[in-house]
C-alpha cells in the first residue's frame, strides 16, 4: 500500500508540474522507488523529486547571457562517476545541514531548508532576495545520511552571477563541507559533474535511492531560451561522504 500511495501521488505531482511551464518531458515511471530510510517522507517526495532543480532556475532571466558572463560548463574530462568506487563508505545519523562550503569554486553559503508549494511544486529560493542562498531540499535524506541529499541553487539572477555560478567547473576529488545542526561536518568529495538536457533529465539516477550518503548539488546551465525563460540544460554535481569532523 504504502507503494501504490507514493506511485499514485508520484503521478499526481507529474501532472502538476507538467502544467507549468517547464522545458522537459519525462514518463511518469521516471521517479525512483523511495527508499527504506524516511519511507513517508521520501514517498511524498518521489514523484516531484525528479523535477527538483531541472526547473529551479527556470525564473532565471538569462542575466549571465545577456552579460556575456557564461556560467563554467562541466568539462568531458569531469564527468567522472554517479557514485563512489566503494559504496560501503562511512554515513552519520540524521541531523539538518546548516550551511555548505566549496573551497574549489569559492562557494560559501547558509542551506535554506525548502519543500513543496502548496500547488505541490518544488519551492526553490526567491530571485532576487534569495539568489545567494543555496537551499537543501527537506524531503531529501540529510548530508551524510544513507541516501541522496539534494542541494539546489540558482546559477543567476536579475543582478548577475548566483550561488551556484560556477557550479560547472567542479571536478572529481573537489571538496564539498556540508556543517550539520549537531556540530558535525559532512566531508564530501566530487565523483563526477555532468550536463543533461532537461528534456531527457535522468531523475532515477540523480534522485533515486542509494546504498551509501550520497550529495547532489543542481543548478541550471546550457543555453537559455529566451522565448521561454528558461535554461535548457541542468547541472549536475555527484558526490559522496568521505569523511566527518566535530567542532572544537
């Protein structure tokens, strides 16, 4: 039952955001089957979770094109792995990010804590109050969980360059610091960084469920649409959890 329930809702939330205006066409079955970690709260979010940050940025205006300020894409040579060469890696209890850090591209942000809009869509941060703040996805596992934990942030905004501007010039081995609610910091390091055509997006491989504490951080990028409004592309950045330090 509890399948059918997220299957049945998954379909729901299809449609919903079918209707907005969102450059993409996935089948229904697209999303993957939620996993046995916070089966409630993942079965709620299966069906939009595939739609997370394919569509956040998609209020983006275009600034960085029109500015000639062409956001870092993902190299062939970065695209790297989806996951870690051993799975059976370290993992930490549930706790809230607070903030991240990505020393390579120079990011350092507070986690705003984001869910689903009351017409069921993904909330993704304002433009242009929020375009600085990067945002975890509160339906998602917690950094450092058993499980994919999302991150989303805008790549830019009415003033220029976002948070996750240069989120496209990561590569295998970059670090990624994730400080948690309960004083712990989740070390990450990147496997791969990829682009995908938001029209062929591949939600079961960037939400589905994993088997180790898995990271993905998503922004927009690729070409923009000015008829639409829209990027038509997605970065993605996988990583997976290295490591854990305490504050003194």
């Amino acid at each position: 039952m509890a399948e059918e329930r997220a299957a049945a809702l998954g379909q729901t939330e299809w449609r919903r955001i079918a209707g907005l205006r969102v450059v993409m066409s996935w089948p229904e079955n697209a999303y993957a089957q939620p996993p046995r970690v916070q089966r409630n709260l993942r079965a709620r979010a299966a069906g939009v979770a595939g739609v997370l940050l394919v569509i956040a940025g998609a209020t983006g205006i275009g600034v960085a094109f029109s500015a000639q300020k062409h956001a870092p894409e993902p190299s062939p040579g970065a695209a790297g792995a989806t996951g870690p060469s051993a799975i059976h890696g370290p993992s930490l209890q549930r706790s809230e990010p607070v903030s991240v850090d990505i020393p390579a591209i120079g990011v350092t942000s507070g986690l705003l804590h984001l869910g689903d809009t009351t017409e069921g869509a993904i909330q993704v941060p304002s433009l242009p109050a929020q375009a600085s703040d990067a945002a975890w996805y509160q339906y998602s596992a917690t950094p450092g969980q058993i499980g994919a934990s999302v991150i989303e942030g805008h790549v830019d905004s009415y003033d220029g360059p976002a948070v996750f501007f240069r989120l496209g010039a990561l590569r295998p081995g970059d670090r990624v610091d994730v400080q948690l609610a309960d004083g712990v910091t989740a070390v990450f390091r990147v496997t791969g960084v990829r682009k995908y055509l938001k029209s062929s997006f591949p939600a079961r491989a960037v939400f589905g469920s994993t088997d180790y504490a898995a990271l993905r951080l998503i922004t927009c990028g690729g070409a923009f649409d000015y008829e639409t409004g829209h990027y038509l592309s997605s970065v993605v950045v996988f990583a997976s959890l290295v490591s854990s330090r305490r504050a003194a």
